[in-house]
C-alpha cells in the first residue's frame, strides 16, 4: 500500500498554491483562498469552490471525463499522484485550461482518504498565455484548440473568418462533423492524430479545395490533452513559389524550359549513356528584327519559334531556350549518320516567313551548330561549347544553314580565346600598337589627314589582322577599353607632333556599333580630349554601315553630340552595306568613304564605274565630303578625280605606316606627290 501524506489544516489554508481536497465520490470537502482566488481570476462558477459540490459532476459537465478516472486511481490508491489536465467552462463563454497534481492525503487518522488537488503553477503560465483573449484575438494566424476527441473549445476571429463561420456554431462541437471536408485532407488528418497520439508538433502545407486557397497549419500537443492549432493562408505566397520555380527552371517568354533546365536535361541525357546531339540554334536576325520593327515583334518571333520547336519535339526530343536568340535542342542519336537530316528539318521551321498580326509577314533564318555527345564531348559544359562553335562556323555560310563540329573548329575556338584573354590585360604590355595611313588631296598631292588602324603582335599567336581581333573585341566587350587606350596613345602623339613640328593632323579612329551605343561614349571622348588638349577639328570618327546600328537611339545621340561640338563623322565602306541612303539621312554625317571594292573595279567593269559615278553624284547634292579608299592604281585616280572625288588613301601612296616612319615623311621631309593624270 501506497504511503499518504498528512497535512495541518494551518499550513492548508495558508499555501499559496491553489488547493482543493475532495473526498472518494468526488464531493469538494476543502479549498484553500488560493483556489478562491483563482476562480475569481479565471471567471469560474462559484461552485468550483463550494464545499459540498461534486467535483466529478462539474468536470463531466466540461468534458474532463479523463480527468475523472484518474482522480478515482488516486482515490483508489492505484496511482500515487498523477497529473491532471482539466477545462473549466469561465463565465465569458471560453474554456480555461489548468493543469493539477492529485495527491493522495489523509488530514487525520479518523478521516477517510482524500485526493488533494493542487494546481500547478507552471500550468497557470501556460493557462494564462491561452486567456490572454485579446492576444489569440489579435494574432494574425487563425487558432483554435482542440481537445483530445477532437472537440472544439475555442476559435479565434481570424479563424473564423478565415473558415467562414460563426463561433457559437462550432464551439463544443466535434471538429470533423463541423468542417467535414476538411476530414478528407489526409495529411491534415493525419496530422492531427499524428500530434495527440505522439505528443509532437506537426506542421502541414495543403490546399484546401473547398476554400480555393493554401493554408500552412501548425498542431502543437497541449499539456491538458488536445491540440492548439494555428493556420495561415498561404494561397499568394504558394502562388509566388510556384511561379518562382516556373520562372527558375522555364524561360518567361516562350514556356520552354530555361538554362538551368536544360543543364538538368542535359545531364539527365548523358546519365541514360545513350549516344545523343545536341543542336544549338540561333536566330540571325533577330536583333535586326529588334531594331527594323520593335521588341514586341521580336518576342512574337521568338514564341512562334518555340512553339514550333516544342511541337517537332514532342515527348520523345527536349527543347529550351538558352538564353536571347539560342535554343538548344537535344535528342537521342546513335551518331551523326542522320543529324544533318534532322538539322534540315529544323531548318525547315524557318523556311516560310513568320506571320505576324495586321498581315506583317518576316522572314526569320537561323544558324545550327550540332555536336554528339559522347563523340565531341565528355561534359556537358564543353558539349554546349562545341555545338555553339559549330553554330558560329554555320553563321559564316548565308541564310539558314547548319554545321557538324569537328576539332579543327575548336582550334579557331581555342584562338579565339587566347584572343580574348589577352585583350583583358595591360594592352601597352600585349604588344598593341597602331599604324597611320596617310590621306592625301589629289590637288596639291599633299597630306590632309590620316587613318589610326590597330595593330597587334598577340604574344603567342604573333601578327595578328585588326579584322579578326576587332571583331573578337567587339564581341567581348573589350573594345572599349581598346579604344580608349588607342585614343590615349594617338592623342599624346598628336601633343608631341604640335609642340615639335607645330602641325596638327586630322586623325580618323574606326567607331564600333558598341561603342557608338555606349551612353558615356561621348563624355569620355570630349575628357580625354580635354585631358590632352585636343580639339574637335583634329578629330574624325568613322562608322561603318551595320544593320545593328540602324535607329540606334543612343548612337544617334552620340553621333549628333559629336558633330555639334565639331568632330568629323565620316562613313567607312561607304556602298557595302544594304541601308546607306537610310544612313545618310539619319545620321549627322560630314564625309564619305567609298569602298575599296568599287575603285578596285575602276576600268575593268563599267556597271561598278556607274554606280562610283552616281554615289559620288549623290555625295555631292547632299554636300558630304568625299574620300576613296584602297587606291592602288593610277587610272583609279584618273577616273576618281575626272568625277569630282578628289582625296585618297591607298596603297598608291602608302600602305599604314609605323608611327616613326609617319613622322619622318610627313613631318619631318613634308613629303608632297606629284599628281599628274
Ligand atoms: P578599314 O577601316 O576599312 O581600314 C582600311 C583597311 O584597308 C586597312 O586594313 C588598310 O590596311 C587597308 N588598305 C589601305 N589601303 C589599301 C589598299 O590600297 N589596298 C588594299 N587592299 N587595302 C588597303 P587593316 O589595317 O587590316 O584594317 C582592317 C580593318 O580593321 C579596318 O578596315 C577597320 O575596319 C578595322 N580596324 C583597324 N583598326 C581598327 C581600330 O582601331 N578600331 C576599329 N574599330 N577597327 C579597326
Ligand atoms: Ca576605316
Ligand atoms: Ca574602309
């Protein structure tokens, strides 16, 4: 038999803690001013403190059938001492939760046993976090508890409102009668019973179908039995995690997967070890597109693209777009006995013009490039690299083409890149350098400007063409930094040759696209200009006729700055490229530069001689200067001067010239031609 405890009734009285000791039926023999005081606190009904009431009664009227038997084990010294939880109904209508130690005790000898009830004061913190009415009120998450039976004792107005229903209907009734369909959201369910059975907290993401929305729901055990469970809808920040992920793993535009996604696929390809290829596609002109029509149109072009390659794709092929005017399109091969068949067919897409609205048709080409995994590759990142090598050889073949790597383009790759590299470091060091070719007026034979072109002896790969390594820089980017530094050197000369031979020379610098387009072009050509005294007049800038140049608003901007604070802009192979009458009226332009091309075919073909006569015509009426390039024959002076062009650069006279050899002709000796045709 179980050991009983023996108290005075003066120590009763005076503990602290809430006490009430009831005899084996249940009936409230004794409480202490503690637990009166409680129950005043707590809005609790007299009789939870009067002598006489029967506590089992008043605890199966709210719902703490649990609680009984427990007591009954300590009155039946089964148990000594056990914990119980217990609600009590307060008189606002809410429950109050406390917790109680049930300890057998026996006042005096003569008496019968007694449970003595003391409440735990660790449980009256948690009690009165719960009370706290006007903090579940004010929470934000909806909340309500739930005893162990499921059995709804309190509901916060968030959650009334989130749930859509009146307190006082729910309230005392069972959770899954009130909210049925919720019953059928298993995770929610079984979550739940998950929390009561093993006392832990369980948080469930779900959507719930009859509220169109997702909540997040948090289940915390209580320690009277039961749950608190807090909710939250979370309908809008799902819906941004979805289109996160849409918009982490599928391009915006076209729906199509993205990089990132095809890396995966990519990798997923190569995890299958089946032989397959990789098509890395690109749209030529759509940056022409951009510029001719809008970007509107170009992401008209680019989604009828897509879709037309996610049709040819199906299930079986994956299709995304890399990045811009790329998609890449992989499919299982064997080799490349039939890819060119199948680029063909990709190709074939492109063959019709694309329809657009308000019956604007335009005819889109593309470039292919194709490398086979694993016969040109043993990663995928160098997989990508060589099929975009190969898409950039197909680039040089007109209209729509394809092309198959093979390693010796991958050495052009490999050139490229040490290209590149070096044009990222100190260019005085690399071994960049320039030359100036003269130009020189027919009339008095004499110098009246000169031309800068870039030279460079590449530390690994020697003497290299401007015509490769520019383009590579404009590519890169790097051409401005090129330009600067070459501007830097032309310029000190230019202060060098003013203070020793006291002459200025006309200098002509070749402009690129990029950096036409640059918005601080301008304000960093007038600084250096400042920085070294130069003025305008010593200055020409010569553009050339590119289709991305065309309505170019900042070029535009740039060019017309130029022109207003005096410096030259002169047009470079003028007649080469499709728009040169849309050139000269949109842009300021004071001179022209007639291509090598047509004074090459002076005397030996007269249609070319026609048309150098008409330009030189149309240079006239619009009052442009005029210059001719790539003079190398005498009777090409002859018929240039008899029509009214008068200024050369060629051969003729001299090729580009080191700086040294330039001076001492020029500037030192003063040199002067004899022209006589
Ligand atoms: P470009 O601006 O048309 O320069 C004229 C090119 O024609 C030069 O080639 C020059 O050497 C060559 N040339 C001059 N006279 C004759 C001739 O009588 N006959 C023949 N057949 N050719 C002649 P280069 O120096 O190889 O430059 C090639 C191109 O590279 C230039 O063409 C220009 O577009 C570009 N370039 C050169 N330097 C620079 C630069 O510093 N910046 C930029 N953006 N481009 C440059
Ligand atoms: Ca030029
Ligand atoms: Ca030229």
């Amino acid at each position: 038999m179980k050991q009983q405890i023996n108290l005075s009734e003066e120590w009763f009285y005076a503990a602290t803690d809430p006490l009430i000791v009831i005899d084996d039926k249940g009936k409230i023999i004794q409480v202490n001013q503690a637990w009166e005081k409680a129950c005043l606190k707590y809005n609790l009904s007299k009789e939870w403190t009067g002598i006489g009431s029967d506590y089992f009664q008043l605890s199966r009227q709210s719902g703490n059938q649990n609680e009984i038997r427990a007591l009954l084990a300590v009155l039946n010294k089964e148990q000594f001492t056990v914990e119980t939880k217990q609600h009590f109904p307060a008189k606002t209508g809410d429950y109050i939760s406390l917790s109680f130690e049930a300890i057998p005790i026996n006042f005096d000898a003569s008496f019968p046993d007694y449970a003595l009830l003391l409440q735990k004061p660790t449980s009256i913190h948690s009690v009165q976090a719960i009370s706290a009415e006007s903090v579940l009120e004010s929470m934000t998450e909806g909340f309500f508890l739930i005893d162990h039976q499921f059995t709804l004792f309190y509901l916060n107005d968030v959650a009334e409102r989130i749930v859509r229903c009146r307190r006082e209907d729910v309230i005392g009734r069972n959770l899954w009668e009130s909210f049925p369909s919720a019953k059928s959201i298993r995770p929610l369910y079984e979550g739940y019973e998950l929390a009561l059975k093993d006392k832990v907290e369980v948080e469930v993401e779900t959507f719930f179908e009859s509220l169109d929305t997702w909540f997040r729901v948090k289940a915390y055990p209580l320690a009277i039995g039961g749950l608190a469970v807090y909710f939250q809808d979370i309908g809008k920040q799902k819906q941004a995690e979805i289109t996160l992920t849409q918009y982490a793993y599928f391009d915006d535009l076209t729906g199509l997967p993205n990089r990132r996604n095809l890396i995966q696929e990519g990798l997923s390809f190569k995890g299958q070890e089946k032989p397959f290829s990789m098509y890395f596609i690109n749209l030529d002109n759509l940056k022409l597109i951009n510029t001719l029509h809008d970007y509107n149109t170009g992401n008209q072009i680019l989604k009828m693209v897509a879709e037309k390659l996610r049709a040819m794709a199906g299930e079986q092929h994956k299709v995304g777009r890399r990045d811009g005017d790329n998609f890449i399109y992989l499919r299982c091969e064997p080799d490349y006995a039939n890819s060119s068949q199948f680029a063909e067919k990709i190709l074939a897409v492109f063959e019709q013009p694309f329809k657009l609205g308000n019956f604007k048709t335009i005819k889109v080409t593309a470039s292919i490039g194709i490398a086979h995994f694993p016969h040109d590759a043993e990663t995928l990142d160098q997989l990508v690299a060589n099929a975009e090598t190969a898409m950039l050889e197909a680039k040089k073949l007109k209209g729509s083409s394809y092309a198959i790597f093979n390693p010796s383009i991958n050495e052009k790759r490999t050139r490229r890149l040490l290209i590149e590299e070096e044009l990222t470091k100190d260019l005085h060091e690399s071994g960049f350098h320039f030359a100036l070719q003269p130009q020189i007026d027919g009339n008095s034979g004499q110098l009246i400007g000169a031309e800068i072109l870039s030279r460079w002896a590449h530390p690994v790969l020697g003497e290299l063409s401007p015509l490769e390594f520019i383009e590579v820089a404009e590519q890169a980017g790097t051409i401005i930094p090129l330009t600067y530094h070459l501007l830097t050197e032309v310029f000190k000369k230019m202060k060098e040759w003013e203070s020793r031979y006291g002459r200025h020379i006309k200098t002509a610098v070749n402009m690129t696209p990029s950096l036409l387009s640059c918005p601080t072009f301008f304000d960093i050509l007038t600084e250096m200009m400042e920085q070294y005294g130069i003025l305008p007049e010593w200055i020409e800038i010569e553009i050339t006729e590119q289709a991305e140049m065309t309505y170019s608003e900042q070029t535009l901007e740039n060019l017309l700055r130029c022109k207003a604070n005096g410096i030259s802009i002169a047009i470079d192979d003028f007649g080469t490229g499709f728009s040169m009458i849309s050139y000269l009226t949109q842009f300021p332009v004071n001179k022209i530069k007639i291509d090598k091309c047509f004074v090459q075919e002076i005397g030996k073909c007269r249609k070319t001689e026609a048309v150098l006569k008409s330009l030189i015509h149309l240079a006239k009426s619009i009052e442009c200067e005029l210059i001719a390039e790539g003079v190398e024959r005498p009777e090409e002076i002859d018929f240039l001067k008899n029509n009214g062009c008068t200024v050369y650069q060629g051969y003729l006279f001299d090729k580009p010239l080191t700086i040294e050899e330039f001076e001492t002709k020029y500037l030192q000796e003063n040199y002067q031609f004899s022209i006589e045709y």
